[in-house]
C-alpha cells in the first residue's frame, strides 16, 4: 500500500508485527480514536440504507500522484454481512473491481469527486484495489485523492 492512512469512528485499522487488526485505541497516542463526523455518517448511510448499512468505521485514504492500492479483500471484520460504502474526493482514480478470487477478471471504475460505490452481498469479498493515481489538481484538494471508505467493523 502506499497510500497515507488514517481512521475515525468506534476502531480503527491498524498493524503491528502480528499483522492488520482492528482496534479501539490509536497505538501513536494511546487514545481512542477520533469520533466519526456525523456528517459522515449520514453520508454513508443514505449511500447504503438500502444494503442494510451500519456502520462504525471510516477508514480514510489519502493518494498522491503515483500511489496505488493492490488488490486485497476486506474480510476482517466481524459482520461481512455488511457492506462496504467508499466515498471518492479529489482527483479522478481507476477503481479496480474483481471476483472473489484474486486472479478473477478486473473492471476498471473511473471514479471522480464525489462518486460513492457501495458493495455487499456476494460482492463483499471481491478482490478490489485503486490503479496507479495518475498526476492532475482538484479545485479543493490540489495533487490529492482522499477515500472515505466506510464499514462495520465491530
């Protein structure tokens, strides 16, 4: 990964020796971490309400020029009955959108400011990634895309 990553809301994703887990507390400071803006909230929400969506976890993805997201599932946490809701700002990026198994064939989504994709159901555990971001400037974000990408994680 070589995206900057940080979290909000009830836990956050974070990685130690063991491995990626979520937990309660920011490891930096040893504070819990900071509460969800409830206008996120309300965004990913009404982006899912019809997929059942309650979340608890925003994780936030900040991409530069030349930074990408291999493909991976999301299968750590607890509920994958829930679904995934990933809000898009900044600058434009290639979505890379597979099958349950890694090798699976990819669409390419080009997501711009403001799209917001939501996947649950069979769909959940679909591999996923974001191409290499390619150079641009957004009006409010300069060089920068930033990812909400929201979950149950608990």
């Amino acid at each position: 990964m070589s995206v900057a990553m940080t979290n909000c809301g009830a836990v956050g994703w974070v990685t130690d020796r063991s491995g990626y887990f979520y937990s309660p507390t920011d490891p930096a400071r040893g504070r819990p971490w900071p509460p969800m803006p409830v206008a996120f909230a309300l965004l990913a929400m009404r982006a899912a309400e019809r997929a059942g969506y309650r979340g608890d976890a925003c994780l936030i993805n900040r991409y530069d020029p030349g930074s990408k997201l291999s493909l991976h599932q999301d299968r750590d946490e607890r509920d994958l009955a829930a679904p995934i809701v990933s809000v898009s700002l900044g600058l434009p990026a290639t979505f890379l959108f597979g099958g349950p198994i890694r090798k699976d064939p990819q669409q390419r989504l080009w997501l711009v400011h403001g799209d917001v994709v939501v996947w649950g159901g069979l769909a959940r555990l679909a591999y996923h990634g974001v191409a290499p971001l390619k150079e641009g400037h957004h009006l409010r974000l300069g060089r920068h895309r930033v990812n909400l990408t929201f979950r149950k994680a608990l």
